[in-house]
C-alpha cells in the first residue's frame, strides 16, 4: 500500500504540474504553487481512499467463513420439506395457527 501511496504521489505530482503549465501555456493564467500544492494534495488523499477501499474490499475476499465452506445449510438429517415445516412450539396453544401468520 505505501508503493501504491508513492505512485499515486508522483503521479499527481506530474499530472498537476503538466495541467498547470497547460493551463499557463493556453490562457495566460497562472496558477501559483500554493494553489498547485492545494490540488495534489486532494489527488493524493482522494487516490487514498480508493486504495484504502480496495484494499478492505481484497481482505474481505480472503476471508472464510469460520464454519468452513458451507455451500448448503441442510445437513445429512434434514430435508428441504422438513425445513419448511413450522415446528409447534411457534404455534398458538389456543387456535393452533401461527401467531405470525397474517388472518386470512
């Protein structure tokens, strides 16, 4: 990440200058070092959050689950119509129907 940091660095560094000179070069118009500074600094920090996000983005690719690769949830002992299946202790004791259940 810190060669990244020092490419994106040079870079604006280059890019800024050469824009600069441009812009003297075709209006008259000139921009003083201050102002020239001001820009590759936003380049800089705003080539950092990219890299800061990539790199988040490439970690959390790397990352496995901490059961394992589970590739389906539904062991040996279940079966998708078993899965289904409203078990009774969600039910309601009285109407024997499902208090989540919307009235039909």
């Amino acid at each position: 990440m810190k060669k990244a940091v020092w490419i994106a660095f040079g870079a604006a560094i280059v890019g800024v200058n050469a824009a600069a000179e441009a812009v003297e070069y075709f209006t008259d118009t000139e921009l003083v070092a201050y102002f020239r500074v001001m820009l590759i600094m936003g380049v800089l920090f705003i080539t950092m959050v990219f890299l800061g996000a990539y790199a988040l983005v490439s970690a959390a690719e790397e990352e496995k689950p901490l059961a394992g690769s589970v590739h389906n949830t539904l062991g040996a002992d279940k079966t998708a119509a078993a899965a289904k299946k409203i078990p009774p202790q969600s039910q309601d004791a009285g109407t024997g129907r499902d208090p989540l259940e919307p009235d039909k």
